[in-house]
C-alpha cells in the first residue's frame, strides 16, 4: 500500500473520521502533535522510511507529510 493511502486509513482508523482526505490538514481530523508522534514511528516501522521531523506538523496534509517521510531515492527523483 502506498504512503500516502496508509497514512489515510491510518489517521481514519485512529480518529474514527471516515473520508479523511490526503489534501486536509490533519489536524481538523482532531490528530494531536502526539498521536502524529505515534502515527509517525509507526509509519517508519511499516514502510522503512525516515521522517524528516522539521517538516512533521499536525498543520501539514497527509500528502505533505508522505513527501516528508519519503525515501531518499524518491525525493531526489522528484
């Protein structure tokens, strides 16, 4: 599953929200500095990426988010 689309359902199964959208700031879906903390490492267990912690913020887009935790090799690529 893509970054992106298991950020989703996560945030989704963590706040029951259903429709969370990748394009909406995390925070109105109630996701707290902490639970981003907890959503975070286990994004980093999951898919074997690292966070770029300087761009992590409940105020940022899921999309925003993936690109900050995006592998090194995906970043350079874009």
């Amino acid at each position: 599953m893509p970054l992106t689309d298991w950020l989703v359902a996560r945030i989704a199964a963590e706040t029951g929200v259903n429709g969370v959208d990748a394009d909406t700031p995390v925070y109105r879906y109630g996701v707290d500095s902490r639970m981003l903390a907890l959503i975070i490492d286990a994004a980093e267990r999951t898919h074997g990426v690292t966070a770029d912690l300087d761009r992590i913020s409940p105020a940022e887009t899921i999309v925003a988010l993936a690109a900050a935790m995006a592998p090194d090799d995906i970043k350079q690529a874009g």
